[in-house]
C-alpha cells in the first residue's frame, strides 16, 4: 500500500478517528477484496464523534479548496455495480479553502444520526455506512479517505409472537403437522417444536430443517432473487409410523443470520424461511416451507 | 441384492465401518490431547456418523457400535473435565446439539447428558426428561435401538433412584421409572417396526436377526426390576400396567412372548402374586401366535418354586386366590385363542396341575377341577392323534400319582377316569401299567370295592378289548406282560374287612368277566387266589371265634364261604368255556381242596364233579389227561371231606379214568397212583390194605402186558422201570404196614425184575434203579430195628 501511494505521490496523510475508538465495540467487516477488517459498531440515533488527522508530506504545502466530511449511507445493487445510492448523507464542512503546511486535527461531530437501516452484505446488494473526508482542490484531483462502520439496530421483544402452526399433507400418502413454537426468533433463538405424523403411507428416509435466506433485489421487473441454504439441520433418522412426534430443537447461534429486512428504502429485502423437507427412499424430496421473522435482540 | 453376496458384502461394509471410526477417532484423540475441544467435537461427530450406515445387519451393527462405544467412553471422561476445554457444562450441552446430523448429535448429547447429571446443575430427571424425548428423532429400528440402548447404558447408574445420590426433593423414583418406561416402549416400538413382511425364507433371517436384539429392549426392565424405589404399590399401579400396555399394543408375536416372559423372570415373585389378576389379565389379548403355553408355565413354575421356598409365603397365595386366577385365565386363554393346538391346551393344564400339586397338595377338588376343565375341552373331539397331546395327556395323568404315591388318592378324582377316555387305546393301555405299576411299587392296597370300581374304571383298556381294536395287532408278548401285570394287581385288592372284601371280589369277578377269552385265563386265576385266600381268611376267623366263645359260630360268616364259592363256581364256568379246560380243571380241584377244608363237603363234591365232567368232556389230549388225572389222584388223597359213599364214587371214576388211560406205561402209572387214594397215611385217614394191593396188582399186570406188547412189536422185551417202580410202590405201604403186602409178594417181584432184566441188557437207567431199590433193601435189613425185622424176611 505504502509503495502505491508512494507512486501517486500522496501530498498528504488523511485519518479518521473515532473519539470512543479505544471502548466502542468492533466488528468483523468484508471488504470488496475479500479482506476482512474490524470496524467499529454502531446504532442508530447515536453521535458519531471523532476528529480527522491531515498531516502533509514533509515539506511540502497543501492547497485546498475546503475541507469536509460526510457521512453516507449507501446501498450498491450488483447488477448495478459502483453506482451507489446514498440515503443518508450529512456533511460537515471543517476547513475553509487555504494552504496546510504542518499536521492539523479537525474535529467532527454528527449527533443523533439517523441510520434506521443495518449494515448488510449479501449476494446481489450492499448496504454500508462511511464517513467520507474530502479535500477538494483545484486543477489535480481532490483526495477522498472513507472509514467504514457498521450498524446495527435492535428491536425490543415483539409484543406479538404466534407460534407456527400447520397441518400439511398430501392426500392419503402423507399427513403431518408442525409446530414451531414462535414466528420470530431473534438471532440467538432456539426453535422449539415438533412434528407429529397423522398418516404415513410413503417410506420416509429422513426428515430435515432448513433455514433459508431470501434476498430479492430491485423491483418490478428488475426484480432478483437469490436464495440460500444457511442451515441443514437432520431432524429424523429413518421412518416413522402413524402417531409418533419428532422433536424440534434448532439453535440459531451457528448459523450467520441477519435480521428480516423489509423493503429496505424500496431496494432490497431479506427474509428467511424455515424448510421443513421429508425425503423418501427413492429421494423424493416433501417440503413446507414457513416465513420467519428473525430479529435482533439487544444483549 | 442377492442374498449369498449379502454376507460377503457385510463384511466389507462392517470393516470399512470400523477403519472410518478407527480413521476418525484417531483426529478425535489427537484433538483430546490438545484440549481442543472444537475439533473434538469435529471428529467425534464424523466418528459417530459411521453408526449412520444402514448396510448392516444387527449382528454386525453391533460390532460397529461397540468400537463407536469404547471411543465415547474416552470422550465422556473429556467431557468431565471442565478444566480441559473450559467451557461449562450447560453450554456444553448446547453446544453438542448444534452438529447437524441427527445421529452424531445425539450420541453427544447423551455423553454429555450423562456428564450433565453427574455434575448435578440440573436434576436428573431433567435431563434424562429431555435425553429421552429427543432420541425419537431416530425412528431408523437398528439405530434407534442401538442410541436408545446407549442412553439406557449411560443413565443406568444415574437414575434418581431411592437412596442415589441423584435422588431428588420428593417423588423422584417416579421420574427414574417414567424415564425408564418411556425408553422401553420406544425401543419396543422400534423393534416391533423391524417385523419384516416379505417372502418367508428372508423374513425368517430378518426373524432371526431381530431376534438378536431382544436383549437390548428387555435390559430395560432388568433396570425397572432394579431400581430399589418400585415397590409394589408402585409396580401395581405404574410399572406392570404400562409394560403390558406397551406388550399388548405392540400386537407382534415375538415381542409379546419376549416380554411377558422378561416381566416375569425379572420382577419378584411375591410382585406377581400380588398382581396376578393384571398379568394374567394380559395373556387373553396377546396374539394367537404367541407360544403362551410356555410363558404360562414358567410363571406358574417360579409360582410355585415361591410357594417351596417357605412355609410362609403359602398364606399369600390363597390370600390372593392364585389357584383361582390362574385357572380363569388359562379358560380365557384357551377360549380367546381358538387356533391353539391341542397340545398346547393340554401343556397348559398340564402346569396348571403341577402348580396345584405343589402349592395346595391338600386341595384334590382343584386336582379335580384342572382334570375336569381338560375334559371338557377335549369332550366331544376324535381321540388324539397327536403323539405331543398325548405325551402331555399321560404327564397330566402321571403328575398326581407321582404327587401323591398313592393311587388311592387319584381314584377319588372323578375326572381322572374321563381324561383317560381321551387317550387312544395303546396310550391308555401304557398309562394304566403306570397306575398298576404305581400300585405296585408303593405296595398300596385298594381296599373298598367303591374304589377297586373305579380302579378298573381306569385300567378298563386292560380289562376287556376296547372299540376298534383288534385282537390280532396285539403283540402277544406285551400282552402277556399286560395281563400279567392285571394279575398283580388282583392281588392288591385287598380288605381285612370280609364284608367289604365279599364286595370288592364280586366288583373284580364282574369286571374280569367282560374281559373275553384271551384275558380270562390270565385274571381268572388270581382271582380265585383272592378269594380262596379271603375264605382261607374267613375260616380262620371262624375257628378262633370257636376257640374264644365256645359254640358260639358268627351267623353270616360261614355262609359267606359258600357265596364265594358259588361265585367261583361260575367264574371257572367261564373260563372252561372259553377253551381253557385244564386250568379250569385246576382251580376246580383247588376249590375242591378250599371247600374241603371249609367242611362244605356238598361243594366240593360238586367241584371235583366239575372236574371230571371237564376231564371227560374237554380233556382231549393224552398227556393232559395223564396230568390231569394225577392231579385228580393228588387232590383226591388229600381231601378227608367226604364220606364214604362220595369217596367211593370220586376213587372209583379216578381209578376207571386211570385203567382208561391210552398208553399202557400211563395207566400203569395213574392205577399204582390210585392205590394212594385208599391208603391215607394219616391218623383218621382209611386204610383199605386189600384195595391197595389190587390196585397194585393191576398195576402189575397192566406193566406185563406192557412188556408184553414190546415184545411183540419190536421183537423184544422192553425196560423193566415199570416194574421197579411198581416195586417201590411195594415198599412204601409195606413200610407204612400193610397187611396184605406181604414180604413173599415183594420178592416174587424182586425174581421178577431179574428174570426180566436177564433178558433185556439195554437199559441201563431202570438197571440203575433197580440196583438202588435192592440197595435200599439191603440197607433197612442191615439198619436193624423195627423195620429192619420186617426187611430181613424179604430175600433177595
């Protein structure tokens, strides 16, 4: 890196602290190149305080056209890739245009920010926060230093919490019901439940629970959806007969889930389904599939 | 999948199993040794997903299983270590869970589980509650027998049991029993689930394989038989009622005899005493296939053992009715299961008995009532065939003789007879030699006709020919050994009663009778025997009543010799009809000799008439008649009953039958016998001197002519043994003093016999007995005395 901005010759060094950098929590980040960096974590409606470092190169001066730094919130869709759709974007001007010649702090301050979206990575989209220091000139190009953060919001305990209930069948062949003992679960949740088989006419081989994401993406006929298996976790070993009831006993903490994300600024959604599959011994695959909602749980 | 690769393939499967465990459990130590305990869990859940296969039979699972076994048993100890892999036991618990193969994952959670309880952060039955519960997500037969079994394995010694350490605040056995069960009836289920349903030669190796497995479900009730806090209130209400729920659920044979015979074996005897009425309540509502006959029977048998044990325990069994509940349940039994073969009806009557016998030996009406109840159900069907049902009808039969040793006491079962009636002929034969050898070996007297009825009742295959028999398939020999064996037994008949022994001869007498002509001479003559004994008995009796009161003679007791007599009469009526004339002739003249000694001089004329007549009528042959006629001349000579004229009359057709004799030697023979009969060497005896000597002299020329006739025919004189025995004959009365054997008559014959003997050198026998008779002469000459005198005038 050193060696590359040698090359370009950086006239100076930009960084962006954070003023709690020492206490706050961090959290594991991927960058674009497959890196993975710790950054500090945020949630919404908190003060994102700091101070940005320029230092030139020695001996030299520094001509700018102003100072400034934004906080952006930004959505990248892949089929779209590198236009960047800001939701969120404050700035804060921190130096009128003039020359630097020695190291100089800014400090900065956004109080009480608004980031009603999480941090997300998946297949088809990106939502991230960074701030963004600017330091314009004029006739050569201005120089541009981000700082990624992450945010992460909570949701209280939801008032409402149904348990997943269903009986599903296929006429005189297979007849079950499931149980799940809530419709949402927060991210360290166990799912509780069970199956109890009303009428078994096929040879079952095994039965297994799925968990699976499903992140749409654009809309209209843009629309993309891409879903995964994030967990496949055996239920039954072998065949039951009439009557008997299997056991649900899932722990989530395994697995990387994310919360449900709704209709994210009309871009993107995630939602996650539990899969219910029975296989039979010629491997024919029986499944009921079942929305979710998975939520964070403030520790 | 052919059934011959089948085995080679196994093997193969079997041994790539184990180099996968064996492959696994390698890493899987490597990581223990590291206190790494992500890794651990790695491996031990690849190493465990080698139990996933489904390739193998459950001999060879087991082996699999076995190897997966040892190496958790390492885990486990890592498990207890807190220290090692510094995560809590609680999250440990979690943790495990989080492996996404179900199998793996709970062989963990057990391991852990197991870890869990020992710690004691959360009660046992806790995790043993949730231990259970997620095992049914194997539903796989073989591999959830084999984790259930696991779970039974590692939780045997952790249950909350009265007095463990394990034990909870309050009612906590329950708990240890709830687990227990519940894991019992889903192995059970899975088991049952195995019953396979195809072509009979595979389904009898699937039969067989999950035969193998029995083990494993029954060692739970080895647990529930263990665990110290099941007393009976609590087997009565929970243990016993939940496992026969569970066994007669299940509805599968092999299971259901599996079982009913594990809750007996395992739980003590004085639990199912108590709860007779539940168990047995079961056996009605298991499948008609189940071998319950068996199950049955060794209930009964440890019943009864129970019962030996100690005198004490007796009260307990008529306190709960045993007998009572017993027997209600075999009717039901039998009733429910049509199909039963008759053998096994029997097999069960059969310990129903034997329980009888050795818990109330004093109650014959329950011996009684098992006969009664077998008779019923086999009332009104075709004799048996079946060898097994008949085996068991005669181990029915033989049970209370052998119980009691004594026949007298299965005469008073009035079924006993009935379960006879159902044997077929040579059975019933051979069970009524066991009644008489019984009889016989204890030395045991039937002494009232009532029984000695029944008796024959019993024995009547003996007796007389049976329906459907015929005379020429009887091997003469077991015949013989038959009849004879019947004889004995007339002899055990006994009563020292004369009154009750009248009655007991009459029932013999009519049951002999219908017994036909190749019995009768068999058991006619024992018969006889008795009953001469009896008057034999009876006259005693009469003389020392004499003796004691003077004049003073019982009433009925002499006329009761002379019922008997005529009884006998017919009797041997009988047996002369039927082709038998010599033995008749015999036991005429023995009755004639007993009459005689009665002083019942008409009777036993009339005997000796009946012999005669015999002799002149049956009595075809010339050697019987030789015989028969000496045994006239014996008993005659010995008989001082009569009075002149019928002894006249009886020595006069003796001596004319004698002379009527068809060889001459042979009338020669019977005439010198005859002179006996006039010639009684006794105090009151006659002694008619003239009518020996012409009886002798008859003698003498009956033997002349004798010579004679050889002379004639073969052109020489003959032997002189006639002679000589004549000549003895000679010195026997002149030694008992008759007067007219004169000493001139005996040398007259001694000149006789040399002159003879001179003529004929050849036989060297009578020569020899010549010889010894002048010996013997010249021995009383020289002896001197009285009877030397009269010798010495005899020359020689």
């Amino acid at each position: 890196m050193n060696f590359i901005v040698g090359a370009f010759k950086p006239p100076c060094i930009v960084s962006i602290s954070f003023a709690d950098g020492r206490t706050r929590k961090q959290v594991p980040l991927k960058k674009e190149n497959g890196h993975t960096v710790m950054v500090p974590l945020f949630q919404s409606q908190e003060n994102i305080v700091g101070e940005v470092l320029i230092e030139p190169i020695h001996g030299k001066k520094l001509e700018h056209t102003g100072v400034k730094i934004e906080l952006l919130g930004q959505i990248e869709l892949y089929f779209d890739r590198g236009n960047f759709y800001d939701f969120t974007s404050l700035v804060r001007e921190l130096d009128v245009p003039g020359e630097l010649y020695e190291k100089k702090t800014y400090p900065f301050e956004f109080s009480t920010v608004e980031m009603p979206y999480e941090s997300y990575n998946g297949v088809n989209v990106r939502l991230r926060y960074i701030l963004k220091v600017t330091i314009s000139r004029n006739y050569v190009s201005n120089i541009v230093e981000h700082q990624d953060f992450v945010v992460q919001n909570y949701t209280p305990l939801p008032s409402i919490n149904n348990s997943i209930k269903m009986e599903v069948g296929i006429e005189d062949c297979l007849h079950i019901e499931f149980e799940y003992n809530k419709s949402k679960y927060h991210l360290k949740d166990v799912i509780l439940g069970k199956i109890y088989f009303l009428l078994v006419r096929i040879k079952i081989k095994n039965m297994e629970l799925e968990i699976r994401r499903r992140e749409s993406t654009g809309s209209g006929p843009n629309t993309y959806v891409e879903t995964e298996t994030l967990a496949k976790f055996e239920l039954m070993d072998g065949g039951p007969v009439r009557g008997e009831s299997i056991p649900v006993r899932l722990f989530l903490s395994p697995y990387e889930l994310t919360p449900t994300y709704r209709n994210i600024n009309n871009k993107f959604s995630v939602k996650y389904y539990l899969n219910l599959v029975l296989v039979d011994e010629e491997d024919r695959r029986y499944f009921k599939q079942q929305e979710i909602t998975v939520y964070r749980l403030e520790t | 999948m052919l059934v011959g690769n089948g085995i080679e393939d196994e093997e193969k499967w079997l041994a790539e199993g184990i180099a996968g465990i064996q492959h696994h459990a390698f890493y899987m130590h490597r990581a223990l040794d590291a206190n790494n305990l992500r890794e651990t869990l790695k491996y031990s859940a690849q190493m465990l997903s080698e139990l996933r296969t489904s390739k193998l039979s459950p001999h060879k699972y087991y082996e699999l299983y076995m190897r997966a076994f040892d190496e958790l048993r390492k885990l486990e100890m890592f498990f207890k270590e807190e220290s090692k892999h510094g995560v809590s036991i609680v999250d440990l618990y979690e943790l495990v869970q989080h492996a996404g193969n179900i199998l793996p994952r709970l062989y963990l959670l057990c391991t852990v589980g197991s870890v869990y309880i020992k710690s004691k952060e959360a009660p046992a039955r806790d995790v043993l509650k949730d231990l259970v519960e997620m095992c049914r997500g194997v539903q796989h037969p073989i591999r959830g027998l084999f984790l259930r079994s696991y779970l039974a394995q590692v939780s045997r010694d952790k249950l909350p049991d009265l007095g463990s350490e394990y034990e909870g605040d309050a009612d906590t056995v329950v708990d240890a029993v709830d687990f227990v069960l519940q894991n019992f009836t889903e192995m059970n289920k899975l088991w049952v689930r195995m019953h396979y349903q195809g072509p009979g030669q595979i389904r009898e190796k699937r039969e067989k394989e999950r035969s193998e497995l029995r083990d494993l479900v029954g060692k739970n009730l080895h647990v529930l038989g263990q665990i110290e806090g099941v007393d009976l209130e609590m087997y009565k209400g929970t243990v016993l009622p939940r496992v026969l729920e569970q066994v007669v659920n299940c509805k599968d044979e092999l299971a259901q005899y599996y079982l009913m015979d594990c809750i007996i074996q395992v739980f003590p005897d004085e639990y199912h005493l108590q709860t007779l009425e539940t168990l047995l309540g079961a056996f009605p509502q298991l499948q008609p296939t189940v071998d319950i006959k068996t199950v049955l029977s060794r209930l009964m048998d440890r019943l009864s053992n129970y019962a030996a044990s100690s005198i004490e325990v007796l009260p307990e069994f008529l306190q709960v009715e045993a007998f009572a509940k017993l027997s209600n349940a075999i009717g039901r039994v039998i009733e429910t299961q049509v199909d039963m073969p008759i053998v096994g009806v029997i097999a069960l009557y059969v310990s129903l008995l034997t329980f009888t016998l050795r818990v109330h030996p004093e109650r014959l009406d329950y011996v009684d009532q098992v006969l009664g109840a077998c008779v019923k159900k086999l009332s009104g069907k075709p004799k048996l065939e079946d060898n097994r049902a008949t085996k068991q009808v005669v181990a029915l039969l033989t049970a209370p003789l052998e119980k009691y040793n004594d026949i007298v006491t299965a005469l008073t079962l009035s079924n006993y007879p009935r379960v006879m009636d159902c044997l077929d002929n040579g059975t019933n034969k051979a069970m009524a030699m066991v009644i008489i050898q019984s009889i016989m070996n204890n030395n045991t007297c039937i002494s009232t006709a009532d029984k000695v009825e029944v008796l024959f009742e019993l024995i009547k295959g003996l007796i007389k020919d049976l329906d459907g028999t015929s005379v020429d398939e009887l091997d003469e020999e077991d015949f013989k050994d038959e009849q004879n064996s019947v004889a004995r037994l007339i002899h055990m008949l006994y009563n020292d009663d004369p009154e009750e022994m009248l009655k007991i001869i009459y029932t013999v007498k009519k049951h002999i009778m219908s017994g036909g002509p190749q019995r009768l001479p068999f058991t006619v003559p024992p018969l006889i025997f008795s009953a001469l004994r009896y008057v034999g008995y009876g006259l005693q009796l009469v003389r020392r009543l004499q003796c004691q009161d003077g004049d003073v003679v019982g009433e009925e007791v002499p006329a009761t010799p002379k019922q008997i007599f005529q009884l006998l009469n017919q009797t041997i009526d009988a047996l002369s009809s039927v082709s038998s004339p010599e033995l008749a002739l015999r036991l005429y003249l023995q009755c004639a000799e007993a009459a005689g000694a009665c002083d019942l001089e008409p009777i036993a004329y009339e005997f000796f008439t009946q012999a005669f007549v015999l002799y002149e009528e049956e009595i075809a042959d010339s050697k019987a008649q030789v015989t028969a006629i000496h045994l006239i001349i014996g008993t005659l000579q010995r008989m001082n009953v009569f009075g002149v004229e019928n002894r006249d009359t009886l020595t006069h057709k003796a001596t004319g039958y004698s002379a009527k004799l068809l060889k001459k030697p042979d009338q020669c023979r019977a005439v010198y016998a005859c002179s006996h009969l006039f010639w009684v060497d006794d105090q009151d005896g006659i002694k008619d001197g003239e009518r020996v000597l012409l009886c002798l002299k008859r003698a003498l020329r009956i033997a002349n002519a004798a010579q004679q006739m050889i002379a004639v025919t073969r052109g020489r004189s003959g032997p002189v043994t006639l002679f000589v025995e004549i000549l003895n004959k000679y010195l026997y009365f002149f030694e008992k003093g008759n007067p007219q054997i004169t000493t001139d008559a005996i040398g007259g014959l001694v000149e006789l016999i040399t002159t003879e003997m001179q003529s004929d050198s050849t036989t060297v026998a009578s020569d020899a007995f010549f010889s010894s008779t002048v010996r013997y002469i010249q021995f009383q000459k020289e002896k001197g005395g009285a009877l030397g005198e009269k010798y010495a005038s005899i020359k020689v």
